[in-house]
C-alpha cells in the first residue's frame, strides 16, 4: 500500500506538510467542522416560545376565570335578596286577616309602586346605595317591599321589582324581579322568582331564581 516518503525520500523533511496521522495515506486532510448554534441556546430559545405561547393562553385563561367569578359573585346577591322575597312573601300571606264579612282571609302583598331603585341607570355598571325610604314607599297602603319587609342596606348591584296578580283567590299569583347592567352595556342580566296560591289556598313557590329569557 502506498504511504507518505520516508525522511530521506521527501526534501522537505518528515512528516509532510498536512499529514495526520489519523487519515488513510493517500486522502486529503477532512476540513474543520463548521461552528453552528449550540444546543443549550436551541433549547434556550424552544423554552422561552413555549413560555410565551402558554403563557399567553393562561393569562387569558386567567382572566376569563376572574371575570366569571366576580359575574358569578355579583348574581349571588339576585339569588340571595329573590329568595328572601320568596319567604317573606309567603310569610305575609300566611298571616290572617278579615275581610268586610268578618271572616279570615289571607292575602298576598300588592305590588310595589316602584321599584329600587327606581330608575336602571343607578346600576348601569355600578352598584346602588339604596336608602329606607326607597323601601318604604307603600307603606301608607301596606304594599310593596314595606308589606313583604324586605329592605336592603349594602349597595347592590340589582333593581329589584314586585308585582302581584290579585292577592287571595287560587291562581292569583307574584313575580319578583331582579334585573342588573354589570357590563354597563345595557345588556341586562335579569333573576325571576315567583309564587302562586294553589288549591290548598296556600301560596306555593312556583318557580325557583331563573335567569330570564333577556339575561347571561
């Protein structure tokens, strides 16, 4: 097998110019390897487009989640003061009156003259800070929020009505409604409960807090 020339052989001496010994005689030397991007910066830079990607997606995430529960934590206050109306309603009717026969009669509470408050644009995106008097409108005539008892002293976030539909014979009927513009948008978001007198002549809670057709 041909090699490189001994010493005396070669006139410039030995080893050649280029030799290395770890290549076969007879093959040029390999050129150096090229310098490319390390790994640890690839890897480096695959972390940091994963962090923002997914950090992204979970401060969206995080952000959706707040804004549902603070929705969820405001509707608590609807479903709180209508099942208290509820109770107080049906409290009140069981109360015993006579009517001009002198016998016992049990009625409900007539309707409220306005509502609390009485205009949507105290809550359009804000809370209310009700005083007693907004509760106690009807009391002159025993109606309303002052026959039912039903007041509220923290800012609310809701307008609360109460409506009855006669007030002592089966099938007469209330509605009681909450209705709130939490995004300030005039989209409402709106709480019904309700109750009926029934055959018993009881009055029976007919529909449970509902969010209504016009609500989120």
């Amino acid at each position: 097998m041909a090699g490189y020339p001994s010493p005396s052989q070669h006139p410039q001496g030995y080893p050649p110019q280029g030799y290395d010994p770890n290549q076969p005689p007879g093959y040029p030397q390999a050129p150096p390897p090229k310098k490319g991007i390390p790994t640890w910066v690839i890897v480096l830079m695959a972390a940091g487009g994963f962090i923002v990607i997914f950090g992204g997606v979970m401060a969206s995430l995080a952000i959706y989640g707040v804004r549902k529960y603070i929705a969820t934590a405001k509707s608590a206050e609807a479903l709180s003061s209508l099942g208290q109306i509820g109770v107080l309603a049906a409290s009140a009717y069981e109360k015993e009156g006579t009517n001009a026969r002198g016998q016992t009669v049990h009625r409900m509470c007539p309707s409220a003259s306005t509502s609390v408050p009485a205009s949507l644009s105290s809550i359009k995106g804000a809370k209310y800070q009700s005083a007693p008097a907004d509760w106690s409108v009807d009391q002159a005539r025993n109606a309303g929020f002052s026959c039912l008892g039903f007041s509220m002293s923290t800012p609310q976030y809701f307008l609360y009505r109460y409506t009855a539909s006669g007030a002592s014979k089966v099938g007469d009927s209330f509605d009681a409604e909450a209705d709130a513009d939490l995004a300030g948008t005039g989209d409402l978001t709106t709480y019904h409960l309700g109750g009926a007198i029934n055959a018993a002549h009881s009055l029976e809670i007919t529909v449970t807090p509902s969010l209504g057709a016009g609500g989120k």
